[in-house]
C-alpha cells in the first residue's frame, strides 16, 4: 500500500474586481475572498511538510490583497489576461500555486483551489 499526505488549507484575502458587461457584476466591488487549496503527495520535505502553507499564502496576499483585481495583467484583457470571474480567479491562484510546488524538491502535486466569494458561491479549479 502506497503513501499519500494531503494538506488543504483556508486563507482570506480581500480584492476588489468588476466584470465588464456583468451587469450589477461590472461595477466595481470588492469580496472578502476565501481561499481554499487541495496539496497532495507522497514525499514529505526537510521540515517533514509537503510544502509551507506560509509560502503560498504569503506569494497570494502579497500580489493581491487589497488590490483591484482588474488592474494585473492577469485579469486584465487588453493585456492579454482575463476577467476576474470566480472561475478566473480560482484558475489564476491554481497556476501561481502550482508553480510553488513545482519548484520543491519533494515535488508535491496541487490537486485543486476553491475561490468562495461568499457563503453560497464558489468556484473550483483543479487539471486533471
């Protein structure tokens, strides 16, 4: 039987965002967003972790807590980005998160991040 450690971790961060053509959606306004992410693998690192939570909260909090959205180039599409929809948001956290993993030695592997924008509404994102 084979080993699997998995670390799911929850963290607020505060954004502001429109949605253009989203109707009420297209004005400005802001979520107190949950972050949710799903890590998986069968290799602990040097500190006995699959990985730092610390470190993905701090690159995410960092880049956008308490920021408009809209304004990286992500989320921005005359710069090639796209709308910070929920599904984008949650896309977006997933690439940046992954990238994390991807560089730790014990290569754990992010299975999904959730974006709940309130108590009824979440998107997930995960590849197969």
């Amino acid at each position: 039987m084979s080993k699997q450690y998995q670390l799911v971790k929850t963290f607020s961060i505060s954004c502001a965002h429109y949605i253009p053509g989203a109707d009420k959606c297209g004005q400005l306004h802001g979520h107190n967003y949950q972050v949710t992410f799903c890590i998986e693998g069968k290799e602990l690192d040097q500190s006995d972790m699959l990985i730092d939570f610390r470190e993905i909260k701090h690159a995410l909090v960092k880049r956008y807590d308490h920021q408009l959205l809209n304004h990286f180039p992500e989320f921005d599409r005359e710069q090639g980005g796209v709308f910070p929809t929920a599904e984008r948001i949650a896309e977006v956290c997933f690439q940046r998160i992954a990238q994390l993993c991807s560089q730790k030695e014990n290569q754990p592997r992010l299975r999904w991040v959730e974006i709940r924008e309130t108590a009824e509404a979440y998107a997930r994102y995960g590849e197969i």
